[in-house]
C-alpha cells in the first residue's frame, strides 16, 4: 500500500529501528526492491534521485512508484530524493509523490528556511511528507567534489522550529556515493542533535557506513536511512558477471532479472541490518 513518510518515520525514530529508503533508477530494481522488502515484511522507501528523475520523467517515476506501492503487501512510500528546484518539488506532489526531500543545503540558513516552510505549507495541502536538510552531506564520488559541513545542533533545533518538516537529513560523517564501507559517523555530534532537537532524522550515504554503525544508527532517533549507490554496483556487477558467464546472451529481459536478484540479495541485507522486518 502506498503510505506518506510521515506515517512510517513517526513510527521508527523513536523505536529500535529504522525504516530503509533505497533509491530507484530503473523500473526493474524498483520491483527489487520491492520483493525485498515484502520478503522481509518490512516497510520501504522508494526514492527518485534527480538522475532516476532526469532518466524516467518525473510522471513515470511516480507511476512506477506508486503502482507498486499500491500492489504491495508492505508499506511503500513513493518519494522524490534531493529536489533543489521548487518546480519539480510541486510537479512531483502533482503527479503523486507521498514525499519529497527539498535541498536547500547550499542556501543559506534563512533562504533554506524561507524555502522549506513554503514546501510544507503546499504539501500539507496534498497530503504530501516532507524532508529537509540542515548541514550538508558531502559527496566521494568522482568529479563532482561537495564538502561536507556537519549539521550544527542549534541550528538543527532552529530549522525544525521554524519549518516543522517531518524529516530532518543531517551530516554526521558519511558522504554520498561511497563505494567502501568506510564512513566514520560522529556519534557524538548524533547524540548533541538529538538531544535537542525532537523529530525523525535521515541519514543519507549510507551505503558507505559499515555493517554495525548501521545497526547502531537504526537505534538511534533516525527513522529513514537513504541506501543507492551499493544497489548500483551489485546491479551492474550482476550484468558484468553474466555477461562473462554467457557471452551468447541475447535477452535482456533475462540480463534484467538476474541483475534483479542481486538488488533483491542486497536490499534484504540492508533491512536485516536495521532491524526493519517484521515492522509493516
Ligand atoms: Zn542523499
């Protein structure tokens, strides 16, 4: 069924896991994902990244989205991931996003707020959750060098007072696109934020946090954590090792679903790791 980030974070943050939100790029891994989470009896983020947007469209992302949403056994929110630009924000709640991430990191303090309350106030008006971020979570993938600059924990508490957001995205030591595990979270700057600041938190780039810290965080007051780019590489991983297996291979139906079954492997990892099964 399809349901709103709000409904399923609410319900996370202030228990002993969190809810996983695994980023989309074609519809054959949206499926994926989707099987492993209803395997594992777990709600699931579905989330369009502007790449999945700039290579679906906006309108069959969410058709996708929510088609499978509205199949499932489990709850499935159909949301829209680091929307700088207003106008895609509000198309997206036109064709039917449950949520919608606004990204305003690279605003300043005030220009983030102005924006992210004008978010709220129409998405209340659709029935629409809303994701913000204060800080700036940095990115290690190639050429495209974004420095980190960790949330400060007053304004964490400022912004959430100010614009009532039902997800607040921090930066706590991870980075996007991390093919290692190797991120280091401060747990300590975690617990500063969280002692003063009372709403579900979101962790992004957490494909490159190890195995434990991500059970540790899934703990803690965070109720979604954002996974993509390890999907991606099991994904083509898959292509390439069926490719080499069966050179002859002339169906990419078949390539597709092989491809699937690693993101199916992987995303039933990722929700075993933060606890979620057993959660719809
Ligand atoms: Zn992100």
């Amino acid at each position: 069924m399809l349901v709103t980030l709000k409904e399923l974070v609410q319900l996370a943050y202030k228990s002993d896991y969190a809810v996983p939100a695994f980023n989309i790029h074609t519809y054959e891994d949206a499926v994926a994902i989707v099987k492993g989470a209803e395997e594992m009896k777990s709600p699931v983020i579905l989330m369009a990244s502007p790449s999945a947007i700039k290579h679906l469209g906006i309108k069959v992302a969410a058709c996708i989205m929510n088609e499978l949403a509205q199949n499932a056994v489990v709850p499935v929110v159909s949301h829209l991931d680091h929307a700088t630009d207003l106008d895609i924000i509000f198309k997206a709640m036109k064709v039917g996003f449950s949520s919608v991430m606004y990204d305003g990191s690279n605003l300043s303090f005030e220009e983030n707020v102005q924006n992210t309350k004008l978010v709220v106030r129409v998405a209340r008006a659709f029935g629409v959750s809303v994701e913000a971020e204060i800080g700036r979570v940095g990115k290690s993938e190639e050429g495209e060098e974004v420095i980190q600059i960790l949330t400060e924990p007053d304004a964490a508490s400022r912004f959430f007072e100010l614009t009532q957001v039902d997800a607040l995205a921090v930066a706590v030591g991870t980075a996007h696109g991390m093919q290692k595990q190797e991120a280091q979270i401060n747990f300590e700057r975690v617990e500063e934020i969280q002692n003063v600041v009372d709403v579900p938190l979101v962790l992004h780039g957490s494909s490159g946090v190890p195995d434990e810290d991500l059970t540790k965080i899934s703990k803690m007051r965070f109720g979604k954590i954002n996974i993509g780019t390890v999907l991606k590489t099991v994904y083509v991983d898959r292509i390439r090792k069926v490719l080499q297996e069966q050179p002859q291979l002339k169906d990419q139906i078949r390539l597709l679903q092989e491809a699937s079954i690693a993101v199916t492997e992987m995303v039933k990892h990722k929700i075993k790791l933060l606890n979620s099964s057993g959660r719809m």
